[in-house]
C-alpha cells in the first residue's frame, strides 16, 4: 500500500502543563545526577532574580540537603512566580529527591491549589493519558500522581514509570492500556525515523498524521511540510512545489487540503499531480481524500494490488490489521483514494461478517503479542530480580503469619538506602512482592509502608499489599486494639482501620490504646481518652502511664503524689512520691510506685536492682547492675558485667558465675541476653550470638553474626560463612526454607 503518502513530519511543541519559562530546570531530567541538578537549579536561581524577578515581582531561592555527603534532596522555591498556563500569581516549590547519586523523582507543591483542584485542571488537559489516579506521557515512560500534603497544599509527583512505583491496581489498568501503551511506542520510533529540523529554532521533533487528531494539529502539520517542501531540495525538482489551504465551515476547520505539483512518488516511480484533502468531524479528522492527475485508475488500483497482499475483501484494501482501509474509486473522472477507519456499520452488508472476523482474529494477536512484549519488558527491567528474591539483606520477625523481608534494587551495590522490601508467607512464599523503601510488621491486619523513592511518607496496606485509603501520613505507630498513631511531625491524632480520625483534636505527646484508652497530653498535661475520642479523664496530670489491668497511674506534682486511677478516672489510691519502695521509671526524679508484673516488681535502693513478690516481701535484694521484668518464669539479670537468668524462687539457674567475680567460664561471657521467647534467649558471646534453652543448653551456640528472638515458631538469624543473607530456623536448629541462599 502506499500508506507513506500519509507519512509526514512536524515539530510540534510539547506545552506542559503549568510550565513555565525556567530554561535551566528544564533541562532536568528523571536519573541525571545530583550534581546536575543542584547546578542547574542554582544557575535557574541566579538568572531568574537577575532578568524576570524584578519584572514580575517574583523571587526564588534554593536549598539542598544532603547525607554522608552525598546531594539527597534539592529544593527550589517560587515566590508570587506567574505561571503561564494559570495565568496566577502561585507560591510553590519544586523538590528534586536523589537516589544512589541520582535524580529519583520531583514533587511540586502549590501553596494555594488544593488537590481536587489540581486533580481537575489535570483532567481537562489533553496532554496526559490517565489511568487510575496517575496522569501518564505519550509514552507511558513518566507519570504524575496528585495528592494533599498534611498542610493542605495540593503536590503533583512525577515519577519514572517501574513495577515499584505503582500499585497492583495501578498495574493492572496500566495492562489495559497496552494498545495505546504500544501506539505511544510506535510514534515515538516514527519520530525518531522520521527525524526533521526545523528552520529557525532547531527542534528536532517529528510526528504522522492520524485518523483522530485534532483539526489543530491536522492544520499545523500541513502548514509546517508545505513549507518543509517548497525549501530548494535533492528530493524534488525545481518545477515541483506544494501549496495548502484551510476549509472552516460555522468557525470550526472543516478540511485542509494540500495540493502536489510535478512531485515525484517513489512508490509509483513517476512524476504526479495530486491533492490530499483531510476532512474533519466534529473538530477531529475523519477521513483522507487524495486525487491524482496524471494517473489512470488501473495503475491505482495495481499498485494496491500489488502491495496488498490478502488484505483486499470486496473493492476494499485494508490495513494490515484490518482497522483502517482504503477504497479506490473515480471522483470528477479522476482516480481518487479514501482513507477511513473501519466502522463496520458503515461497510458493505456482503463484507461485514469477513471484516469482522479478521478484525477480532487481528486484534486478538496483537494484544497477545503485546501482552507479550510487555511482561518481556517488565522481565527486562527486573533482570536478575529472582536470584536478588533469594538473598534476604534485611528481615522482621513472623507477625499475623507475615514476615518482612527485603531484597536488593537493581542496582549494583547493595546498599541498605536501595533495599526493597516485601512480605513472606508462612510457606516462604512472597506473599506481596518487595517493592517498598520500608515496611512495618502487620499488627490488626494492617502495615505502613513507604513507597520506593519517597521520603516519610508512609501508607497502609492490607495484607495483599493493596493500599487501603489515600492519606499519607509522616509520622506513625502501629495499630493497637484497632486504632493507631499518626502525626504530622508536631502534633498526634489517631485513625482507625478505614483511615478515618477517631477525633478532630491533636495533642504533643500520646500513648497506644490499652484497654480501650489511650493516654494523651494537650497543654502540657496528660488524660485519656477513648476509641470514640472522647476525652474520659481530662488532661490534668504532669505524667501518666498507659492502663494495664484496668488501673494507670499518673503523676500530679502540685501534690507530689502517684494516682492509680480507674477508666471511670476515679482515684482507687494516692500514694506520696517521698514515700520508699518505687520503680525506676523516674518521673520528674521520682520513683514510680511499684508496678507488677507477672506477680513480681522490679524494685531499686542505693543504686542496684532487685525483686519483690508483694509490698515489701524481697524475691532478692537489690543485688544487680541490671534486671528485666520476669518472662517465661525467668528474669535476665546483670551483675559483675555480665548477664544470667534467675528463677522465680530467686534462685540464679542460668550462668551462675556472674554471682562471683573471676568465676565465669569463657563461653558463659553472656554479654548481652534478650528476655526468653518460646524457650529459647538470645545470648551474645565475645560479639557472636547463639540460642540458649533453659536447660542451659545450646541448640546453637555463639557462632551467628546476628539473631532475632523467636516468634512464631520461627527465629532470624545471619551467618555470612554459609550463607549469604538473612535466613529463617525452627526450634530444631534447622534452616526453614532451603531456596534462600
């Protein structure tokens, strides 16, 4: 076919949305390195409050921050900086965030735009091509996603286009859009085949006419290769020249025509007169009508014939994929070609079911082979991604039946700044695949995580890793009988499970739910308040604690006394603060009345720690350098430098040496312990960790380079002599999952 008649180029200019006229910045690029980009955005500084600030009243400034010495974040400020396409005076900023010495990602924040409304203006631009909540380029290389800041302004982040960077919903819409997705491909390997300068400015873009552009660029590409062509060329002969005209019809481009004399055709090997005419309906171009002078219908229609192959059906010749066609016919005696879309309402009744079957067979391999291409793609981008799936460089313990784990990035070094993290299941499969900066352990079925490549911006996921409500939040503590902490960096509130504030109120200082309440300080002062928000007992205390057993106790200091009070906030008992017998918890240098645990209280006099059993019965005297409550009936002490267990009849069970100096065995050093979890302690031993049973034996003796507790059943260790990272072991010793290296 000579479907190269349609072919032409153009340099059309990318408007972006809300751009501006800032030469330097936009000269930056997603990857370049931080250097470059702290350069150029110092260079945009001094050469906009040179030339343009003093005329428009606007101003900027930058800022850099910056870690081991290494650029982590540049910030440009715009301070009443007109933008072109709001015709506005904006307050905003630009924040370029680096990764490994690089450009990673931009956000933009809008003091005076909120997010709704950015969200609209987005929409109403023809530039992005949507899907789901990001606005994607041509390309569907870059996206921008739109959000509220805790402040209220609306941020527009803009992103390179990877499987980490988007959700599982996002993915799959995104899979939707593979015929465009490869539409975008093709033009941007026909703009770089076809390749043009243009006269003055130098840019070097190029596009093809389409059925469905605009009438717009229909008339700027026509009037752009008319003027291309008449510039004195090898390609034509010096008779030879293009002339083009514009048809409105009720104020709107109704056709643009172009018309070809003595113009040499390479398909046909002959000097030609002809015309295209490109006709448009409602605003958009429908149809190509093109004539030929001196050329006989027959030698038209071999021409297709001969190019067409087993595309002809009826006196029509298709495309080879069926959705356009060509139909050749006489028009005022002259041979005369049409260029259409496949509507199959508008064919033949004899050629519909034909057409209709060949169309669907077509369009169903090309998603096939384009469902291909893209997973190929994806597969390319995560090269190596199943061994790196293998080596565990960081991990949590099992929690709710997940456990945290992470990976390396692609990137060659790895550093833990590059680590992506996932989730394993109980069978040591990923349950959700690592793709997060950072991640918490679940707790109520729910966990916060940050995005690759964003800084303290943390979400919540359920436990198929699917973003459950839009707010991001910068500070948090996990949920805890349903609700959780959040804050913005200087004042706390709470949500519950769907992401909604339990209260309007915010406080400086809280506490988890325990019991059903939550202690909270507002000006100073401390109270509780309940899962409904409502504040039970009224901030009035200097410190307070969180409930446990139905009772908390507070600290007044006009009275100098220790309250224990009840959820009703009824006193049960004042105790005086100068009076003996307190824990150390030092609340203004005080002593925290006694607090019992497991039936017992640590207690501390003269400087040493020791045990009761009730008010003023001694499990042991205040012996040691260092106690923890008891767990598992036995309590970690430390006396002489080193650690032991004691029993609950006071009795040392475990490392019985440290009670006398000069005593201890070099493998009973216990120079670090953890409380007892499932039967088993973590000891470290001369900077090496093993597990210890209460028995006092070792199911692995000092030899690990690092250890977790147990949980679960499962314990976390690291032994970089057999194997590369993080591995999982049961209560036998043995390795859990044998596919990790």
């Amino acid at each position: 076919m000579i479907r190269s008649l349609i072919k032409l180029t153009l340099t059309p200019l990318f408007i972006l949305f809300f751009s501006t006229t800032h030469a330097q910045i936009d000269q930056i690029r997603i990857g370049q390195s931080a250097v470059k980009v702290h350069t150029l955005v110092l260079g945009e500084v001094e050469n906009h409050n040179k030339n343009y600030g003093p005329k428009d009243h606007s101003r900027m400034s930058a800022d850099m921050k910056s870690s081991n010495r290494d650029i982590t974040e540049v910030i440009l400020y715009y301070k009443k900086s007109v933008e072109s396409a709001a015709d506005s005076n904006l307050n905003y900023c630009q924040r370029y965030f680096m990764a490994d010495g690089s450009l990673s990602f931009k956000q933009k924040e809008y003091e005076q735009v909120t997010a709704a409304q950015l969200v609209s203006m987005y929409d109403r631009s023809n530039i992005y091509r949507k899907v789901g909540r990001c606005y994607f380029t041509n390309d569907y290389k870059y996206y921008t996603r739109i959000f509220a800041a805790p402040n209220g302004h609306a941020i527009a982040e803009y992103r390179k286009t990877m499987t980490a960077n988007l959700t599982a919903d996002e993915l799959k819409l995104l899979q939707k859009q593979l015929p465009a997705i490869k539409a975008a491909e093709q033009e941007v390997y026909d703009e770089s085949m076809e390749e043009s300068d243009s006269d003055n400015d130098g840019i070097r873009l190029s596009t093809r006419i389409e059925i469905g552009q605009s009438a717009a660029q229909i008339q700027s590409l026509i009037s752009f290769t008319t003027k291309e062509y008449n510039k004195i060329s090898i390609y034509r002969n010096e008779a030879s020249y293009c002339k083009s005209d514009v048809q409105y019809q009720y104020g709107k481009i109704a056709a643009v025509t172009q018309c070809y004399q003595n113009a040499y055709l390479a398909d046909f090997q002959q000097l030609t007169n002809y015309c295209k005419q490109y006709r448009m309906v409602n605003n958009r171009l429908a149809d190509i009508v093109t004539q030929y002078g001196n050329m006989s219908l027959g030698q038209l229609k071999w021409h297709y014939q001969r190019t067409s192959f087993d595309d002809i059906i009826g006196d029509l010749y298709f495309t080879d994929d069926y959705e356009h066609y060509t139909k050749i016919y006489l028009s005022d005696g002259l041979p005369t070609t049409v260029y259409r879309k496949t509507i199959l309402s508008e064919l033949p009744a004899n050629i519909r079911t034909t057409v209709s079957t060949r169309l669907t067979t077509m369009r169903t391999q090309i998603r096939k082979r384009e469902m291909a291409a893209y997973i190929k793609s994806f597969k390319a981008e995560d090269a190596g991604r199943k061994i790196r799936e293998k080596i565990l460089l960081g991990c949590k313990p099992f929690s709710e039946g997940l456990a945290a784990v992470a990976i390396a990035s692609a990137k060659d070094r790895p550093d833990y700044r590059d680590y992506l993290w996932g989730y394993l299941n109980e069978n040591g499969d990923y349950a959700i695949r690592p793709q997060f900066a950072y991640t918490t352990s679940f707790h109520d079925g729910i966990a916060f995580v940050i995005r690759y490549g964003d800084k303290n911006k943390y979400e919540c996921i359920n436990k198929a890793g699917e973003i459950i409500f839009d707010t991001t939040f910068y500070k948090f503590r996990p949920f805890s009988e349903g609700i959780a902490v959040v804050g913005d960096g200087y004042y706390y509130t709470f949500i519950d499970k769907t992401g909604k504030r339990i209260t309007a109120e915010t406080y400086q200082e809280v506490g988890d739910f325990k019991g059903g309440l939550a202690r909270v300080q507002k000006h100073g002062l401390w109270g509780y308040i309940d899962k409904t928000g409502k504040e039970v007992i009224p901030p009035q205390f200097d410190r307070a604690m969180d409930f446990e057993d139905g009772i908390a106790i507070a600290y007044q200091q006009d009275h100098d006394s220790f309250i224990y009070l009840d959820k009703t906030g009824a006193i049960v008992k004042t105790v005086q603060a100068s009076k003996g017998g307190y824990q150390d918890y030092g609340i203004n240098g005080k002593m925290i009345p006694f607090r019992f645990v497991n039936n017992f209280s640590i207690v501390k006099e003269g400087g040493r720690y020791g045990f009761i059993r009730s008010f003023r019965k001694y499990l042991i005297g205040p012996i040691f350098d260092s106690v923890a409550n008891f767990s598992e009936g036995l309590a970690r002490v430390k006396r002489n430098g080193y650690w032991g267990f004691l029993d609950t009849t006071g009795h040392m069970v475990l490392n019985k040496g440290i009670m006398k100096q000069n005593q201890l065995a070099s493998d009973s050093a216990f120079q670090s312990v953890t409380d007892f979890s499932e039967g088993f302690s973590v000891v470290r031993v001369n900077a090496m960790y093993g597990y210890l049973a209460k028995d006092g034996k070792w199911l692995i003796p000092p030899v690990l380079e690092e250890a977790l507790p147990f949980s679960d059943g499962k314990a976390l260790i690291l032994n970089t002599k057999e194997r590369k990272g993080w591995n999982f072991i049961d209560k036998t010793g043995k390795i859990v999952y044998e596919d990790f290296m």
